[in-house]
C-alpha cells in the first residue's frame, strides 16, 4: 500500500506521499529450522537483504519535489518461535510466540527532479 502523511518541522508542515512499493530482491544466505521439544519451532534468519524501488513525492509552503527511490535494507537478522499446540479434534495450530528483528545498514538513494 502507498504511504501518505505529513511531518512538522521548524518552517511548517512536510506532506509526502511514497507510491508503487515493489520488492526486487530479497536475500536468505542464512536460514534454520530447528524443533524445540514440547515447545514447537524456532526460525533464524542471519545477514538477510531487500531491495524495494519507489516513488516519491514531498510538498512544502517552498518547494515540491518528486522522483524514485531505491532502498537497500541489509544485516538484518530474525529470530522467531512458533508454538505448535493441538486444537481439540487433535489438528496442528501454529501461532507466533516470539520474534525478535534487527537490521544493520539502510541505504536510501533519492533521484527526484531538483
């Protein structure tokens, strides 16, 4: 979905608007599945990636600007459990326990018309 909105800032209010969201690329170089006893499933993402490409616009009381975007989201790692209990007529639930996420670079290259 596109993301609209508006920031303040000292001279007045920043709307903008970013459109077209795609993912290009993502990248799993490291991954595991490993079963916890009694408990369910745990999944670690190591040195993931994504690249998404945009488009942007900003408008202020001065300026407007727009373009497109390219974003690269790099180190990011995630560890997630997965509990695995037994419904009533004995059929496997999966539900989300933990996750825990972090992302080590963001690179962000802005081409627009100014």
């Amino acid at each position: 979905p596109d993301l609209t909105g508006y920031e303040k800032f000292g001279l007045g209010n920043v709307k903008y608007n970013i459109s077209r969201i795609r993912v290009a690329a993502v990248e799993f170089p490291s991954a595991s599945i490993s079963l916890i006893p009694r408990t369910g499933i745990k999944l670690v993402i190591g040195n993931a990636s994504l690249t998404a490409d945009m488009n942007w616009n900003i408008r202020t009381w001065m300026f407007r600007d727009s373009g497109r975007s390219t974003v690269y989201i790099s180190k990011v790692f995630v560890t997630a459990v997965f509990s695995t209990p037994l419904d009533n007529s004995g059929r496997t639930l999966i539900s989300l326990t933990s996750c825990r996420t972090t992302s080590g670079d963001i690179d962000i290259k802005l081409n627009g018309k100014s």
